[in-house]
C-alpha cells in the first residue's frame, strides 16, 4: 500500500493495502492493484480499501510547506542506470530507519530509496512507530505538521476500515502487509543541499489470514521525494507519488494466506543502496 503522497492504498503519507504516504498537494495516482484474474472476485473489496486509503493519504499531504522545491537545484541533462557501486549506502541506522547517507547524489539516491520504504510500510500505521519514523525520515520544520496530519488521516474511523486496533495491530490470527521494494531510482534534479528523486516501487499489500476481507496484492507505483541536506543528512520536505510503471501481472497460482503471513515473517528487509 502506498502512504498518500507517502502511503498508499495505501497508507501514510497519505491498509491493508500498501501504506501509501501523503501526497505533496499532488493528485492521488495510485489505482487498484493489478491481480492475477483468478482473484478477482476480491476486486471490489480491494479497490475499496485502497480508495480509503488514497484518499487519507491526500488528506495528510493537504497544505503548503511540503513541497521541497530549491531554487538552486538545476535540472538534470539524462538519468544514469541504476547500478551497484560498492560504496556503502549508509554508515549506520537512526531507529527503524538507515543514516548517514553521502553528502552527494549517490547518497540522495539511496536515501530517498530507504525512505521510500519506510514511508510505506506496515510500521507507519502504529502511532508510536509513526512518530518514530517521521522524526527521523523528515526535515526538522515538517516532521510536525507531518506528524499531525498522518495522526488524523490514519485515525480511529480509518483503522476501523481496515481492519485494524487503535495500536496498528491486525486482529488476532492475521497478518497485516504492506512491504516495498525500489526497483530503481533516477534524479530529477540537484544542488548542493537539495535534490529531487524518483523511486519506482513494487510492493505488496493486504491482510493474510482465513477471514480477511482485504487480501494481499502487489502494485507498482513511483514516488517523488524532495530532499534536502539537514543536520549532517538527506531528509524529506516534501514527497509524492503515481502508479506504475506496471507491467504485465502473470497468471500464476496465488499462495495461501498462510504462505504470505510465514514469508513476511522469515523474510528480512534490506538497506537499498544506489
């Protein structure tokens, strides 16, 4: 799920579809899922929640101040390929959440890469985690009114919706998912202490369990994140996000909810580097 314009579907900022992070003032983007067609008489379930979802996410993002612009930062020419350099992506962990990331555009790249990721997780949607996470992942003058916005967009009437308790949690016996994985980053453009990023994203969202009603499902989608050099490192001032790009879903056998549920458990996350 997506958050917003930082969580998506699903959730930020802004179910059991993906976290989707509030938009920056930018339209919602984010559609239903793509589901392989043996699943689609989940369909009209899912679309609800990551409708729900989207339109918390735009609530958190309303408002100015979140836009990140930098009236030094100078377009770039061409994007370069995402590759692996071998220098480390960051040199150690504030919470949650990777640090000290490069002062330079490498290091841009796989900040907005490792916030992408956070902003769109499972964890956004826990009050306490949430505050965590934005203290850490924003600059210093919008992790408040970020804050303020995701606690509303992400409160009591939403939670219900999706299915889960005051604290985030799924009900017993299910497992809230929403996991994301970057599949590239490109900048848009730089200067010294700004730049703007794009992450293309892939994910899955949703709520494994016998009698969930909000299955697991994968999106694409690719978020814009503005960033700038504040207190020795690369924070967010303002984000945003859009589907795809999608490709063709597969037909391929869809695993039990049990599967997804062990899979989320065992399988750790990384620390993306550009």
């Amino acid at each position: 799920m997506s958050l917003g314009d930082e969580h998506g579907g699903r959730g930020g900022g802004a179910g059991q579809t993906r976290t989707r992070l509030p938009d920056s003032g930018s339209p919602d983007a984010y559609g239903p899922p793509h589901r392989a067609p043996r699943a689609s008489r989940s369909l009209i379930t899912v679309v609800g929640v990551v409708v729900l979802l989207i339109a918390a996410i735009a609530f958190a993002n309303r408002g100015p101040g979140t836009d990140g612009d930098d009236s030094d930062a100078a377009p770039r020419a061409k994007t370069a390929p995402t590759a692996a350099t071998g220098v480390p992506p960051a040199t150690g962990r504030n919470g949650p959440v990777p640090a000290g990331f490069a002062h330079d555009e490498q290091g841009a790249q796989s900040a907005a890469a490792n916030y992408a990721v956070a902003l769109v997780s499972a964890e956004i949607l826990k009050p306490e985690r949430r505050a965590e996470i934005v203290g850490q992942v924003f600059t210093p003058d919008q992790a408040g009114p970020m804050r303020e916005k995701l606690d509303q967009a992400y409160g009591r009437q939403f939670l219900d919706k999706v299915g889960l308790d005051d604290d985030g949690n799924a009900a017993p016996g299910m497992t809230y998912v929403s996991r994301t994985a970057p599949m590239g980053t490109k900048v848009v453009e730089a200067s010294s202490d700004a730049a703007t990023v794009e992450v293309w994203c892939t994910g899955v969202f949703g709520t494994a369990g016998l009698e969930s009603t909000n299955p697991v499902t994968n999106d694409w989608f690719t978020m814009t994140l503005n960033l700038r050099w504040a207190d020795g490192d690369w924070k967010v001032a303002g984000f945003s996000q859009k589907e795809g790009p999608a490709p063709v879903n597969a037909d391929r056998k869809i695993s039990s909810a049990d599967e997804i549920a062990k899979a989320v458990a065992e399988f750790g996350g990384f620390t993306y580097a550009r």
